[in-house]
C-alpha cells in the first residue's frame, strides 16, 4: 500500500494564520452555495478572515479546543477545527459535547479521501479522551457536506432557523410611504 502524501498533525496556536487560505477557500465555497444567507450578503475575505481569526483565537484560549491539520510538503492543505463544551442539558451527551466548528480541504484536493482522514483522526481523538459525541453546524445548501457526513454516519439533529429581526411586515412599511 502507498502512504499518502499527507501528515495529519496537531496546528500549534502560533500557527493560526496558516489557516487563513484553507478558511478562505471554506468562504468561497459558501459564497457560492448561499450568495445570500437568510438575506445576509457574503463579507470581503479580509472581514471574513479577520473575524474568523478572531474566533479561533479566542477558542484557544480553551485548553480543550484542538485543531488537526493535513500537512503536504509544509504546505496546509486540510484542517479541522475541533471546541469541545458541556453540551445539552436536554440530551444526555456525557460531560463533554464536541463541536466540529471548521472542516476544509484545499479546492484541489477535495474528494480524494483527505477530509475523511481528518474527521477520522478527531473522531479517534474524542473517544480517546472519552468524548462520545460530536456536532457540526452546515448551511442548509452544503447539501455535498452533508451526505459527507452521512456518509460517516452523522444524522441530521437540528435546525437553525435565521431572519432579519425587524419583522418582513415592520420592513414592507417602511419603504412603502403610508399614503402610497
Ligand atoms: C466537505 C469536505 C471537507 C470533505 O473533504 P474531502 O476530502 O473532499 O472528502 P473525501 O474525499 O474524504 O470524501 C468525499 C466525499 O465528500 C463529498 N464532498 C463534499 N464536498 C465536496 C467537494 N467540494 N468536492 C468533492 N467532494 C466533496 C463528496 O460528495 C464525497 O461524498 P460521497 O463519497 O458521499 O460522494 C471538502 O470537500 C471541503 O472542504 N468542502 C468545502 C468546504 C465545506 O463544505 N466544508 C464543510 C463545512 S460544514
């Protein structure tokens, strides 16, 4: 059997603009499935990066956030951006719920089995530090994600609704003027 090409390893904190690439491809692709999502439009990449940065480093200011990245000749070509929380008080989770805040493989190398690489080794992290559940939140249009993750055996849990919070009849009267 051939080894891949790619290392899976962990992303040291100090290394998180390496990320930004694979965050802005990640974008790109939600740019294009949902120009507009529940009517917001797309941000510029440097709004998106810096506020995702911003996430991120914040994250890692929990000992238990981890991120896995695949590694090609020094060169970051997937990661996957793992939090961990208390999880539901409705559901019996465990103590610990594991939240899959980013999954992205770079445009070129999508479908050759790296992203299941990396969903493998933070499932097989989890359940090492006796993690017994994981979530992951995707745009109701990334419908290939989510047979990816069917195909892994997630299920469909939730439903995030989204709007304006000026209700659809509040915003009609105000651009209609009243004698109109
Ligand atoms: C989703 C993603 C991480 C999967 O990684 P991958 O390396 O392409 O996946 P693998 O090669 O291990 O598995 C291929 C599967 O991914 C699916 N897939 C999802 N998006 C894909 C894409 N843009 N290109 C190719 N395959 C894609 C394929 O349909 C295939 O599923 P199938 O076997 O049921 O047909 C990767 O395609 C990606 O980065 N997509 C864009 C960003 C994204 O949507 N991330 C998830 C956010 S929730």
């Amino acid at each position: 059997m051939i080894a891949p090409k790619e290392t899976i390893r962990e992303l040291r904190p100090e290394e998180l603009d390496r990320l930004e690439p694979l965050w802005l491809a990640l974008q790109d692709h939600h740019g294009r499935i949902s120009p507009r999502l529940a009517g917001m439009t797309k941000r510029t990449p440097e709004q998106s990066w810096t506020r995702r940065r911003s996430k991120y480093q914040g994250w890692f200011g929990d000992a238990d956030t981890f991120v896995l990245v695949a590694e090609r000749e020094d060169e970051l070509v997937g990661y996957a951006f793992v939090t961990i929380g208390p999880g539901y008080a409705s559901w019996d989770c465990g103590d610990r719920l594991a939240e899959l805040e980013t999954l992205s493989v770079a445009p070129g190398l999508r479908g050759l089995g790296l992203g299941s690489r990396l969903l493998g080794a933070v499932r097989q992290r989890l359940a090492a530090e006796a993690i017994k559940h994981l979530v992951v939140t995707s745009a109701v249009t990334n419908v290939d994600a989510h047979s990816f993750y069917e195909r892994h055996g997630l299920v469909r849990a939730h439903v995030i609704l989204a709007g304006p919070t000026t209700p659809a009849e509040d915003q009609r009267a105000h651009q209609i003027p009243p004698d109109a």
